[in-house]
C-alpha cells in the first residue's frame, strides 16, 4: 500500500540537484533549439519534440497501465452499499464528469501550453531552468502534464518502496525516461485522454487520489459541480498535497488559500477566466466541508461482516490462485461486492446481545446467523464495538478481533463449544441404527480408562479424568437416546461415544464442516462429544445449518456475486455436499426439537418448530446455545475476552444482571431467542420433515422395566437420575411421591430425613417447623 509519505511533492524534497537534472536535459535539447531557429517560429516547439523523439529511440516504448486502484463497495443482499475498502481512495470518472472550470484550472496551473505542445514543452523547460537557475532552487516546474502523468503511472506501478523512490529520483535517467515515455503517451492517445487520466491519479492530499475523491473530500461535491474558488483550490492542492492538506490544521488552510489565489491570477493571465471573475473568486472564502475519510471496516455499519469479507477475498482460492494474486486484486479495487448480509437479521443480532451484554462488560457474546440450504452468512454480531481502544486501553469497549469468526476471518482463538458437539455423537449413533428409546444405564461418574482411540487407531484413553453430570452430582440414571440429549448428561454421552466409536463421531463433525478456530487440528480425545474443542460462532452455526437442510453442509460464504470495474459481473455459487444421510437429519432434529419442550431449554422457544442444543463447560469457562429452524440458523458463545480458563462465568455481573454461573440456557440461549424471533418475524412457520418412525421409532434401556402403579411417575422412557424402572441405587427403596430413600431413614413432614430414634440435623442447628433450620443464638 503507497503511504502518502511517498507521494510527497518532488519540490519540498529537491533543491539544486533538480535544477542540474533540468539543465542536463535541456543540454541534449541544445542542439534541436539550433534547428529549430532557423524556422518559422510556429511549430519549432514541435519540431524539437520530434527530433527528441529520435535522440531517446533506444528507451522502452511506454509505461506499463495497471489498472487505478479503486475503492471497493459491500452492498447487503438488498442491494445496500454498508462498507467498503481501498488501498488508495479513488473513483474514477470520465472528462465529461468533471467541471470544465476545473479542467481550465489544473491546465493553466501545470501546463498552459498543454494543448500546442507534442508532450515535451521545450519553452517552459528553458523557462523553468532560468527561473530556477536565477532563483537558487525549484521555483517552477518544467514538466509538462503528460510527463506528470508518466511520472504517476510509474509510481503507482511500484510494488516496492525501492521501486517508488526510483520512480521519484532526482536524476537524468528518470527525467530522459519519463520525457521518452511522454511522446509516447502522446501518440497513444489525445489531448483530452490524457488529462482524463491525469485527474484520476493525481493526488490532492486528505487522503483524496483523483479529481472526484478530492471533490467529495474537500468540499462534499462530486467533481461535476465544482466552482471557479473550488476548482482552483484543488488545482493548488496537486503541486503541494501535504503542505495545503486542510484535515491537518489551520496553517495548512492558510497555504491552500494561496495556492488557490495563485491558480486563479495564472487562469486570468492565461485567459481561461476574465480578470474580473479571478478577482471575485479570490474575495470567496476557502469554503472547506471537509466528508469524513471513508472506508475501512471500523467505519462501516457492520463491521464484523466487513472483516469477514476482506478476509475471505484475501484467503479463498475462488478469488485467484495465490495470495499474491488475491492481494494485487484487493489493492486494484474497483469491485463492487453482493454479500449475504440480511440486515433484518443483523440487526435482531444486534440489539439482542446489547440488551443482555455491555461493551464495557470483559464478558464477551457473538453470535453468527446461517442460511440451511445455502451457507449465506445472514448476520455477525458481537457485544463488543470493532475498532481500537482510546489509549491503547485493554479490556475496552472495543476490540480488533472478529468476534463471532475464525482466526482466518481475522477472529480469536475461539471457545469450548462444550455440550453442543453432543449432537455430532446423536447423529453418529443414529446413523449406526439406533432407535431414540435406546439407550443405558448409566452410573454416578465415568472414567475413560478404555475403549477410546482416534482415527490414527491410537488409543487416547484418559483414566485420570473423571466425568461428572452439569449437576456435580454422584447419582446415574437410566437414559435413552432422546432423554440423555434433552438433560444433556455427560455420563451418557461419554459412554455413548465409546459405543459408537470417537473416530466416527470426529468424522461426522468434520463432514459438517467442524474445524477449531485457532486453525490447528482438532483434538481426538474422549471428551470429545462433551466440546473440549474452541470454536467460532460461525462455525457452528455452520454444522447446525446442515441438519436443518436435511444433512446438506454449505460451507459459510459471505459473497453472492462480484462486479468488476468493467461492468462484468460473475456470480459466486454455494459450495454445498450431503454431509449425513437425509434420514439421519430428520431424526436429530426431532429429537433436538425436543430441547425446548422436555430439555434444558425449556419454556424458551419461538413460537414456531425449532431445534437446538445448549452447552455449558465444565467450570463454567463458556457457554453456548445453537439452534436452527428450517429457514435459518444460528450460535451464540459468551465468555471472558481476558481467558476462559482465569476468569470463568461464575459469580459475575453482565449487562448490570448478576449470574451464580453462566449457563447456555441463562444468557446464550435467551440471545438466540430474541434474536431468532426478530430475525423470522413475518416469515411463515415451516415444519421440520418427520423422522421415519420405522427406522429410529422405539428402543429399550436393557434392565430397564416400565414403572408399576406403585412406582415414579413416567414422563419418558429413563427419565434419569435413577428414578425409572426396577434399577435402583444399592441399599435403596423406593416409596411413592418420596424417591429413592435409604430404608433404614424415614421422613418426618417438614422436619427432613432422620434415622429410628435420632433426628438429623445441622450441628448446632435444631429445627422450627415453618422456619427451616436457625441457630439458636439469633
């Protein structure tokens, strides 16, 4: 990217070594001058610039004319211009765009013969040299316009500083190669060519490269309606950009206005104005509307979205071969980007993490919002502002890391995505042939001494673990497949994944596109199913997508189409495969659906099918909650941007609300309520397809045997927590409406369990009936 430190005007930089320069060439032109005397005085002028011709035929024919470097615009899927970037800010506009007024002023102040000469000014190179000679330094160029173009074009070639400073030397050869090049220029094209291309890549300072970026910067006018004071001001500007910048101060403002007198007596002189006009045009103030320099992400409406798309043109193959290519694309511009952003959605995002989680909170939310079907990225939203903190403050408001993305997509190292990567041993499970009453009896906590191996054959067993349920508890159950996914129990999953095997549950989570955030790969070990894995939002909403469109995996893409500054537009189609049998998918969604009638999520749905999952890591470093309908789906992650591990969800204060412990259904699953009820508001309700019951319907838990009369109440088959069937704890009975009691205790009516003959209670501590447990001090 050129800075503008390298476009600094030659005069602030050059002194007597120019005027040598100047007079080294004006040397080779001595001998032409003789010639030329002896003719008429009209047309000696182009007589020298033709013999010059021959004098410098061993010089290349012409600079190389990449293309001007654009800005590039991100429209939303309605067609909405949100954000755009650039390496330089530029729109290129034809002569016809630009007032004539300016086209008068930029000529008469850099080449008032520009029209009568063949593109070496003989007469203004001898002038310039005795003015400068006389004057002891560079008082007044001798280049003409189109050898300022060569000189341009040379530099916006540059790919490297080394390049940019040959380009701008103050030597013979250059002057020799930018005099060949201009008698080129001028056989290639015509008069007005030439000054269109000149007033596009010249730059006027504020960050302004061409007539129109500088017309809208310096004034907020498109250049078709700038005035006389106006045009002028900008045609001083060239020569100096960095001395008449007027966003730098008011000493600046003061040189531009006397640039611009400047321009206006030289317009007078030459008779491109009456004098009568240049002296009114001088009484005008400066009249500076200084726009706010557009571009980058931070500026853009949605800036994580923006990130997204500037990312993924710099790493996807789809939008060239190498990273070198995708780069000089990016720095050319002149793109116009379709994205995938619904800005319904976005917004629902929005406003759905800033009602429950402050910017100014350590505790971080992002959600990513995913189309099934087609893997269109419909919204990215974060608690946290894009952009810098004010005095390079940590833990601010705001952040440079794209929250709710990869590490690729300029995002973090991610989060454990904890109990949401159940749903990839659900669907292994299901696709070996079990049924959701299937399932086992499980015991109080697990340890994975065996039975685990990754997809090397390796065996990853971990006998110093020990697996707990979320409740911390040392109780078991009986589970089936549905109720052990709805409780979201770890000891059943944990057995769950060795019966299946973690190699098939790991390919499964690859096939629907799961890969850690931090790029490296994924850890195959046995808590595995339980999300000891760091994961981005948009990636698992990704993998979610995919059981809503039936086991169809669409990898995220942000872009649907690309217009390139020609006109020509190429669509970018979905890359999409069947990730898991069609079949398979309709019953993970029957049971995920479950979730929010019988499961954790209970009491939190949106009013129409959905499915979904929470999750919740041990120790409370994160929690999530993923859940999709037919139409669109989306994950939410919360956790500490300062380290999940040192600062875990417990005891904190969120968006002015106090949690004992972060749980994805407590704050990530009320995020993705509000936020997926906006989004599908006015959108019909589409069912999930029913499962086939023939193939999945059914299944036992072996020693299970359904509750009698006498037994607990049954809302399912294993319930859990050792409440169904006739297996029970050791030692333990069960009595109706009492549980699971040991039969040497019996229970007194509100006074808890005591043994025969001796009351149980808290040391020091008796009990009053109606008043629980009191000391007897208070």
């Amino acid at each position: 990217m050129t800075s503008r430190r390298d476009r600094r005007d030659d005069d602030a930089r050059r002194g007597p070594v120019a005027c040598l320069c100047v007079l080294a060439v004006c040397g080779l032109l001595a001998g032409l001058l003789t010639t030329a005397a002896a003719l008429p005085l009209v047309g000696a002028a182009d007589l020298a610039a033709e013999q010059a011709a021959g004098v410098f035929a061993d010089l290349p024919s012409g600079p190389r004319e990449d293309p001007l470097p654009e800005r590039t615009v991100l429209l939303d899927s309605r067609g909405r211009p949100f954000a755009q970037f650039y390496t330089e800010n530029r729109t290129v506009v034809g002569l016809d765009a630009v007032a004539p007024v300016m086209r008068k002023a930029i000529v008469a102040v850099e080449d008032a013969r520009f029209f009568e000469h063949g593109g070496l000014d003989v007469k203004g190179t001898l002038r310039a040299l005795i003015t400068n000679t006389q004057a002891g330094g560079v008082r007044q160029g001798g280049s003409s316009l189109t050898q300022q173009l060569v000189k341009n074009i040379l530099v916006a070639n540059a790919e490297t500083d080394a390049e940019r400073a040959r380009a701008q030397a103050p030597n013979l050869r250059r002057k020799i190669t930018e005099l060949r090049y201009a008698l080129a220029l001028e056989k290639k094209y015509t008069k007005p060519e030439i000054l269109e291309r000149y007033l596009n890549i010249a730059y006027f300072g504020a960050g302004a490269f061409g007539v129109e970026a500088a017309a809208r910067r310096f004034f907020s006018v498109p250049a078709s309606r700038l005035t006389l004071p106006q045009a002028a001001a900008l045609a001083g500007a060239v020569r100096t950009p960095y001395g008449t910048d007027p966003s730098l101060g008011e000493r600046q403002r003061r040189r531009l206005k006397q640039r611009r007198d400047l321009v206006l007596d030289r317009m007078a002189e030459v008779g491109a104005v009456t004098p009568a006009a240049a002296r009114a045009a001088r009484r005008a103030p400066l009249g500076i509307r200084l726009r706010p320099e557009p571009g980058g992400c931070a500026a853009s409406a949605y800036p994580y979205f923006c990130v997204y798309v500037h990312r993924e043109l710099l790493t996807n193959p789809a939008f060239g071969h190498t990273r070198a290519e995708r780069e000089r694309r990016l720095a050319r511009g002149g793109l116009v980007l379709r994205t995938t952003l619904d800005p319904v959605a976005q917004r629902a995002a929005e406003r759905a993490i800033r009602a429950r989680v402050s910017p100014r909170d350590t505790e971080v939310a992002a959600e990513a919002m995913v189309e099934p079907g087609t893997g269109r990225i419909r919204a990215l939203a974060a608690s946290k502002e894009y952009g810098r903190n004010p005095g390079d403050r940590r833990n601010g408001p705001r952040t440079t890391f794209n929250l709710p993305a990869d590490v690729v997509h300029g995002g973090g190292m991610g989060l454990q995505a904890g109990s949401t990567f159940k749903v990839f041993t659900l669907a292994t499970a299901l696709r070996q042939g079990w049924r959701f009453g299937r399932g086992f009896v499980t015991p109080g906590r697990f340890v994975p001494r065996q039975g685990f191996a990754d997809c090397r054959g390796r065996p990853v067993n971990d006998p110093g673990a020990r697996i707990f349920n979320a409740d911390g508890g040392g109780r078991g159950g009986a589970f089936s497949l549905s109720t052990g996914t709805w409780k979201s129990v770890n000891v059943f999953f944990m057995m769950l994944e060795r019966r299946v095997g973690l190699c098939p549950v790991v390919r499964t989570a690859r096939a629907l596109g799961v890969v850690r955030a931090d790029g490296t790969p994924l850890r195959e070990v046995p808590t595995f199913t339980l999300g000891i894995n760091e994961m981005d939002p948009l990636t698992v909403a990704a993998a979610y997508a995919a059981f809503a469109a039936r086991g169809r995996y669409c990898r995220p893409a942000a872009i649907t189409a690309i217009t390139d500054r020609d006109g020509g537009r190429v669509p970018v189609p979905p890359a999409c495969h069947q990730a898991i049998d069609r079949g398979v998918a309709d019953a993970v969604n029957r049971v995920l659906s479950g979730v929010f009638s019988r499961g954790t999520m209970r009491g939190q749905g949106i009013g129409r099918p959905a499915a979904g999952k929470t999750g919740t890591n041990n120790g409370y470093t994160s929690a999530w909650f993923a859940g999709y309908t037919p139409q669109l789906a989306a994950a939410v992650s919360v956790g500490d941007i300062r380290g999940s591990y040192r600062h875990p969800l417990r005891n904190v204060e969120i968006g002015g609300r106090y949690y004992g412990s972060v749980q994805g259904a407590s704050l990530p699953g009320p995020i993705w309520t509000a936020s997926m009820s906006a989004a599908l508001r006015g959108r019909p309700a589409l069912p999930f397809r029913a499962p086939d019951l023939k193939r999945f319907g059914g299944g036992s838990i072996p020693g299970y045997v359904p509750p009698s009369a006498d037994g607990p109440r049954e809302r399912g088959a294993g319930r859990g927590r050792g409440r169904t069937g006739t297996w029970q704890p050791p030692g333990r009975a069960w009595k109706r409406d009492r549980g699971w009691h040991r039969p040497d205790r019996v229970r007194k009516r509100d006074r808890g369990w005591q043994r025969p003959g001796r009351r149980w209670q808290f040391p020091e501590r008796p009990w009053k009936r109606g008043r629980g447990w009191r000391d007897p001090d208070r």
